[in-house]
C-alpha cells in the first residue's frame, strides 16, 4: 500500500447540497453487476417519483426505479459511465416529484424479520455504492454463516469525499441502517472503518457509537485501504484466499453509502433514486459534494459546479485511481457513481508509454502479492489461460501497479482485459 496525494481538500469541508431537478433523465437498465433489468414500463407512460421502471432480470440483478416524476420519451441505447453505452429509459421530468411513499412506524421496523429487511432492500434495488455495484439483497444473505460485519468508511481514493460528507451529517442515519444489516447477518462482531485523514467522522462516529456494541477501527490513511479483502487484513488479520469470498472467511463488508440507502428503503419505503457524488478537480471553480438524482447528464453537474477555471484535458468518473475516462458528459449518474472528476493535462499526467525496465515496482506495491508486469506481458500475447495462472482474477483492479510504474506501462487495463477475456 502507497500514501498518496489526496486532493481531498477541493470539497472535504463542503456540505452536501441537492443538485437542481434535470429537464430529463437517462435510467440505464443495467447499473449494477449481473444482469440488465426487463423493462415493466411503456413509451408514453406517466410515471410517479421512485416507480419501478425495470425489475430483477436473474439471480444476480436489480431492478431500477424512475428518480422524478413524469412522462416515459423513450427507450434506446444512450451513452454509459462503465459499458461505453446501455439501453435506457429516458423520462421528461414535471418537476411535481409525485411520490406515493409511505414511511413505517418504529414498531413496524422492530417487528421486520431479516426476510422481510432483504425483501424491502431487493424491492429498493438497492447495491453496493462504493462504485462495485453488486446487488445488496444478495450480500444480506451470505451462503455461510457470518461472525463480523465491516462497515466500509475508509473512502482511501484521492478527491474522494462523498462518503466522508455522509458520515459526518448522517451518523444517525447510518448507525439505523448498520443496524438493520446486522439483524439480517445475525453477526457478532461490528466494526466501522475509518481511514485516520477524516478527524469529523471520527469524532461523529466515536460519539454515535455509545451503547451500540458496535467497534470504531481507524486506519491510518493508505491507497488501497479500502479494498474488501485489505479491510478484513487490517482489521481482523484474516487473509481471504485466492478465488474465495469474504464470506469464506466469515466476513461481509458494506459501505457507509449503501448502510445509508437501507435505512432510507426501510424507514421510509424509498428506492435508490439519487445518491451523493464528488464533483471535484483543478478545472473546476466551485467544486461540490452534490445530491444528485439517478440519471442526471453529469453535464450538468459540471455546470453546476462551474464556471470552468480551464479546459479539462480527461473527465473521470469514480476515483483517479480505479475510475473510468469517459468519452462524453452526456453519460449519466448511475447508482455506483461516486464522483466526477475534471483533470487538466498536467494531473491527468498521461506519459507515453514505455518498454518495462524489470524494476518490479508494480510486483512490491500490488496488495494482492501478483506480479503485473508479467500479467500484463501474457496478455498482450493473448495467452489468457496463463494470465489466469498467473492469478489474474484476485487483481482488485486498484490501479496502483500502473501508478507507480516508470514506464507508464497501463498494466491496470490489460489485467481487465484478461479477466474479461478469462470470464
Ligand atoms: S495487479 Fe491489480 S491488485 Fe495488483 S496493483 Fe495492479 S490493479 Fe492493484
Ligand atoms: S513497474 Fe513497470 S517497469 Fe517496473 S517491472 Fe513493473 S511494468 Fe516493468
């Protein structure tokens, strides 16, 4: 693990704030891993704030749900933040945010069996919204019994703040979801991890957790911290091995974002339609910590946050570190965005690449004890099987063997390739 500049201060004292209702919004079917979700909904349709637009396709799926409410105008291939472009439900906003939300009582969500929590979290199309996107109902029900839940605080990517803004002015919130996670898992052992750069959460978190049982662990602040089976190292000192789960080893690990979007789906009966985003860089003049409903063009959370100080050479979306270039700001927040960030030619820092000078580097930093280099030079021969020997599929894709190599090798995207391919 390496310390990295953060750039965290461009938004780190920022409160959140609602981003203005969009004219219109692009719901992809697929924003998530798994299956696309089967449209239940026609051109044309009025729908209310929070309807299901799309349900679960296959085990592994979620459905989506509309983020205003307002008329159905289309259903086509739109640009995408992860697959380049997606089918998608495009809906003309009437700025009236019809809803048909009805909160429970406290006794109502006393009396809710883990059943019935998980159902609530499918029906919510509830995911993982650290950027992995895997459907949550799924996690609530591990195949192996579970002794320690791990709550994900440690946000370690640089310019990342959206998690930090939630546990500062949600702890309340959070601590009601963290609750209801644990009732579903039945574990023993609860633990919240914060990364040592975030001193309000902290504070927030060491004050909240009184009388809960729950632990406070805090890290010290390194790039991958954050990485599932890097927490259940750190924390708990067990080693999740190769091809396995963290529920091979007794574990599940949820982040901060997501424990808060269940206590929303619980208490208030509220699909994930909107969700925090980092709009953040040296581009920007105004950069901001937003609320931003599901389907939004990042358009216009860039104009939000503007004017432009200069001209962004690379928009990317998620972290600098594990995030994803994108070729328009047509694309839309999906549920795993976590970020937009705007970067000029000398941050973007893209070098040409160069033949690799065996200074193993990428071998010393990898947390996952693999050897990128040779990863990267089987796969260019396109020799997956051996890419897979090689371990391919345990590369938590973080990034960080290309950000220390010398040679500027883009050894983080060949091993995506190979596991793409070896898939
Ligand atoms: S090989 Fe994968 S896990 Fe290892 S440093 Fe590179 S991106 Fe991270
Ligand atoms: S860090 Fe780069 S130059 Fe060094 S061994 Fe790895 S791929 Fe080669």
């Amino acid at each position: 693990m390496v310390r990295l500049d953060k750039n965290k201060s461009f938004t780190e004292d920022k409160s959140i704030e609602s981003l203005p209702l969009p004219e219109k919004v692009f719901i992809p079917l697929i924003q998530h891993i798994g299956r696309p979700a089967t449209p239940q909904v026609r051109i044309g349709d009025l729908v209310y704030l929070g309807q299901k637009l799309a349900s679960s396709s296959s085990t592994i799926s979620t459905s989506v749900h509309t983020s205003v409410s307002g008329r159905i105008v289309s259903l086509q291939d739109w640009p995408h933040p992860v697959l380049g472009k997606a089918r998608t439900i495009v809906i003309e906003n009437d700025k009236k945010d019809t809803s048909l939300f009805t909160p429970r009582s406290h006794e109502q969500i006393d009396r809710l069996t883990p059943e019935e929590i998980r159902g609530i979290v499918f029906e919510a199309g509830i995911v993982g919204m650290g950027g992995a996107g895997f459907p949550t109902h799924i996690k609530l029900n591990p195949p192996k019994s579970i002794d320690t839940l791990i709550i994900n605080g440690a946000e370690c990517e640089p310019y990342l703040t959206g998690d930090y803004r939630l546990m500062v002015e949600k702890t309340k919130e959070i601590l009601k979801g963290i609750e209801l996670i644990s009732r579903c898992l039945r574990a023993k052992d609860v633990f919240i991890a914060i990364e040592d750069d975030k001193p309000e959460a902290i504070k927030a978190f060491n004050h909240g957790l009184c009388n809960t049982g729950y632990g406070l662990r805090i890290l010290r602040s390194y790039y991958p911290q954050g990485g599932e089976k890097q927490l259940i190292k750190n924390i708990l000192g067990k080693e999740v091995p190769t091809g396995k789960l963290p529920f091979d080893v007794g574990v599940v690990v949820h982040n901060v974002a997501t424990a808060f979007a269940i206590y929303e789906a619980v208490y208030f009966n509220k699909p994930l339609y909107e969700r925090v985003v980092t709009v953040t860089g040296n581009c920007l003049n105004n950069p901001k910590n937003l609320l931003v409903r599901i389907g939004t063009p990042i358009r216009e959370l860039i104009d939000f946050c503007g004017p432009l100080q200069k001209q962004p050479f690379k928009i990317i979306i998620g972290g600098p570190m594990m995030g994803i270039a994108q070729y328009t700001d047509d694309v839309p927040v999906i549920k795993t965005t976590t970020a937009v960030i705007l970067l000029d030619r000398e941050e973007a820092a893209l070098n040409e690449e160069k033949p690799c000078i065996r200074c193993g580097a990428c071998v010393k930093e990898c947390p996952m004890g693999l050897m990128p280099c040779l990863i990267n030079l089987v796969s260019q021969k396109g020799l997956w099987f051996k890419a897979e020997e090689l371990g391919a599929m345990d590369c938590i894709e973080c990034g960080l063997c290309s950000y220390v190599c010398p040679a500027k090798r883009r050894l983080v995207q060949s091993i995506k390739r190979a596991k793409l391919e070896i898939r």
